[in-house]
C-alpha cells in the first residue's frame, strides 16, 4: 500500500511545498516539500526550482523509499485512510515504530483512547506548539473517521491583494503571526501592521520567491536571521573579579599574562568567523542592494 493522493495533499497542507531551494533554519538546502539531501531522492543546491509536478514525485519517490515500509511494518492490514494517517504522522515524527497511539490502534483500543495517544504527540522543544496540534487532530481524524482535511485537487494557491495583507501558507495561531510579524518589523519590514509588499522586499533580499506568500521557504529564512542576530551581539563584558587571596594592595585586580589576552582575542575572532560562515545568507541580506555580485556568491555554496 502507499500513501493516496488525498494523503500527500494533506501532507503538503501540513509541511508547505517549496519550488525554489532554500536553507532550513539549520542551514541544510531544501526543497519541495521538506526535502533534504538526506532524503536520498534530491540533492538541493542555491538556484535550483522545480516545478510542482515534480515537487510531488519526488515526495512520492522519498515516501516509497524512506517511510512507507516503516507504516506497512507498523501497521499491518491497514485501510487507506489509516495508512495516510500513519505515513502523515511518520513524515514529521519519525516515530511510527514507537508510538504508544499505533500499538493501542493494532489492538483494537477504543477510538478515544488511541487519540488520546496520538494527540500527545504535539510538542516541539519541550514546548506545546499550536501547528503540532492542529496536525495531530487532522491525523486523528484521518486514521480514526476517514476524513482529510483538504483535497487531493491542486486548488490554485491563494495570492495576496495589491496593497493588501501577506498570505499565510501554513496554519498558524494568532499569537504565532503576531510574533512573526514583529520579527519582520525588528528585521526592518513593516512598521507595525504587516503588508504583502513588506514580505516580497524580505524575499527579494534573501533571494527567496517574490510571491508575497508567508510559507515555509520565507519562514526557516525569518528564523535564521533571528538566529544570525542573536548569535552576533557581543557577550557581555566579563565582570572584574578581585583576587580572593590576600592581596598587595587594596583594590588590586588580578591580572591575565598578555598570552591570555591574545588567546581571547584569537577565540573571539574565530567564532565571529564561524558565526559569519554558518549565517553567510543574512550577510547575502545586506548586500543585496550595495553588493549583488557579493550577496549572489554568499548565497551559491
């Protein structure tokens, strides 16, 4: 069995389908529908696009090869709707194998009780995330009532308003917009309320899809200039110690042999290097404008 054509719709409504590669919030190229090197089916690299169609095929190519076994293995006579709901759920937690909601589900547990387990599989960093849980709730219902929570038709995506407010690709809370709208606005995008243009000149510095479309693509590179900001600002000056043994003189500090010195110094020039290395995209940011032959080469490796 594989996963159905209503199963990978729903599956590009959860993870967002990306045709232009971009860098996760770790770094890694990625492409399509979260699809890394790793995934043994695409080798993402800076300028590379797809189209849909292929978007879609090699999603199929990377769930026959990397996921669909573990279902089959996990999930034994499964009707198509259970399927989907565990190769959705395998997609993004990897936990199929382990699940205490898919043990429950072989022996037949009430309906309640293997929600119940599924549902609480709904954190990200030790932390309750919204998404997570309306992601489990569609699953559930999936696996549990044979209902999906979009279509398997490819609805034309919806585009923003001239002048008007950005589109949101993925379900977000409205907490969660506020707090990516004011990094937008800390990034220098909007003042406040945020506008579609605002997204495409954030798109357009970062060599992303000029679309107006707050999807994942726009996302991991929101999060990894946030990320590049916070690693950047300077440590704060290490207080002065006085010495605790008896001292010469009142007052008296101790001091570090000049080798120490030039020891910090040279650690501190090698982490700003690292720093500049691993966010060299947001320094391609900068440069857009100033540099674009300088931002396009930040952007190629």
């Amino acid at each position: 069995m594989q996963i159905s054509a209503q199963g990978v719709a729903t599956l590009k409504h959860h993870e967002g389908e990306v045709l232009r590669a971009y860098r996760c919030p770790a770094g890694i190229w990625t492409i399509g529908v979260g699809l890394t090197a790793a995934s043994g089916v695409v080798k993402p690299k800076a300028g590379m696009t797809i189209t849909s169609a292929e978007s879609t095929s090699l999603l199929q190519q990377a769930l026959r090869r990397n996921y669909e076994p573990a279902v089959k293995a996990a999930m034994p006579g499964a009707k198509q709707h259970e399927f989907d709901a565990g190769g959705n759920f395998h997609f993004n937690t990897g936990a199929i194998g382990r699940a205490t909601w898919v043990k429950q589900w072989r022996t037949k547990a009430a309906a309640a009780v293997i929600r119940a387990g599924m549902l609480v599989w709904n954190k990200g960093g030790g932390k309750v995330l919204p998404g997570l849980v309306r992601r489990r709730e569609d699953e559930a219902r999936m696996l549990l009532e044979g209902k999906y929570p979009v279509s398997a038709r490819n609805a034309a995506p919806e585009k923003p308003k001239p002048g008007g407010s950005p589109v949101w690709a993925l379900a977000m809370s409205g907490p969660e917009r506020i707090r990516v709208e004011e990094a937008f606005n800390a990034l220098g995008y909007g003042g406040g309320m945020l506008f579609a243009t605002d997204v495409q000149n954030f798109q357009r510095d970062h060599g992303l899809t000029i679309d107006g479309i707050i999807g994942r693509a726009t996302l991991s590179t929101l999060q990894r200039r946030i990320d590049a900001a916070a690693k950047a600002k300077p440590a704060a000056a290490a207080p002065v110690i006085a010495a605790a043994a008896p001292a010469t003189g009142a007052g008296e500090t101790l001091a570090l042999p000049p080798s120490a010195d030039w020891l910090i110094l040279g650690l501190a020039v090698a982490y700003g290097l690292w720093v500049a290395f691993r966010y060299r995209d947001a320094i391609a940011a900068h440069l857009t404008h100033s540099a674009p032959r300088a931002a396009a080469f930040l952007r190629s490796f």
